[in-house]
C-alpha cells in the first residue's frame, strides 16, 4: 500500500466517518497540534534523562493519538470506532505531577525555558499542548469537543511544567528565573 494517495491534492481532507473538509479547517488544527505535540513528546521521551520516565511519556503518546482520533471525528459519528479517553488518564498526569513536586523546591518565581535543551524540549511541548488546548475549546465553540480532551490538555500542559522542572534538578542545571524589570 502506497502511503499517497492524492486525495488531499485538492486541499481537502476526511475525517473519520468519511466527511471531507478543508484543510484549513479548525478540527484540523486542532488534531494537528496534538500531533506536532506528539512529536515534542517523542523528542522528550528520546532524552536519555527521561529513561525512567519513558514508560509515561509513552502513555502519554498514546493519548494524545486517541485525542487526536477524537477531534477528527465530527460530531453525530457516534458509529466511528475510536479508542476512549477517560477520566483516569487525567489522574495519572496528576498522579505524575504530585510525585515529581513532591522532590522539588517550592516554586518562588516564574521559570523561563532554558538551562539545558532537554529542559528547553519540555517547554516546548508545553507551550504546544496550550496552542492544541486553545484549538480544541475554539472548536469546542462551534462544534461538539468531548470535555475529557479539553482537561486532558489543560492537565497535561501542566506536567510538561513541572516535568522541565524535575528534569532541570535531575540535570543538576539552575533553572532560568524571571527578573522582571522595575520602573525606577
């Protein structure tokens, strides 16, 4: 099977349950930043100081295929088969955060990205997770987005916060604090 199949050579795609639609279309920017996200999360789980978080970020992966599934399925397509997000994924991420705050200091000033690529990697993906968030509500604004989605990313832009964090101590690199600037 050939991976091409020139149908999109018109600007138009499917999505699941076979509707076409623009390219342009906002369920595809919204599915298609959850895909870019899952490249920066590939890059994340590539850095050897994620070793022992490999398994997570594996989880994670696989979530945001299904969320991604999710938000190329329009709503009415009840019949599409598509794998389920559900609210323990969202308390695994919590689950997640809480152990690694857990071994952190308390947060005292705004964290820059930086310090260390790999740190710089989950500040990355963080900032995509809150673009592919803000598709998915602008979405959510014209049509139906499944809720779960919505928190999932909203949850998940979090733990790549305190991921870069934990990464920054486990790399024993300061972390680049913001110095604001004051009018004299």
């Amino acid at each position: 099977m050939k991976i091409y199949t020139k149908t999109g050579d018109q600007g138009k795609t499917s999505l699941l349950g076979g509707e076409r639609v623009p390219k342009s279309h906002l369920r595809i920017d919204a599915y298609g930043t959850v895909d870019e996200l899952n490249s920066f999360v590939g890059l994340l789980r590539d850095q050897e100081i994620n070793q022992s978080r490999s398994e997570i970020l594996k989880e994670i992966q696989d979530r945001l295929f299904t969320i991604g599934a999710d938000l190329a399925t329009p709503a009415g397509k009840d019949k599409v088969k598509k794998p389920d997000l559900l609210p323990e994924d969202i308390e695994l991420l919590e689950k997640e955060m809480d152990h690694m705050e857990d071994e952190l200091p308390p947060l005292k000033a705004f964290i820059l990205p930086g310090g260390h690529q790999a740190v710089s990697f989950a500040h990355l993906a963080r900032t995509v997770c809150r673009r592919a968030e803000r598709r998915a509500v602008e979405l959510g604004f014209e049509e139906e987005v499944n809720s779960l989605v919505i928190q999932y990313l909203n949850r998940l832009s979090d733990y790549f916060f305190v991921l870069g964090r934990k990464m920054a101590q486990d790399l024993q690199v300061e972390e680049v604090t913001w110095s604001p600037r004051l009018k004299k």
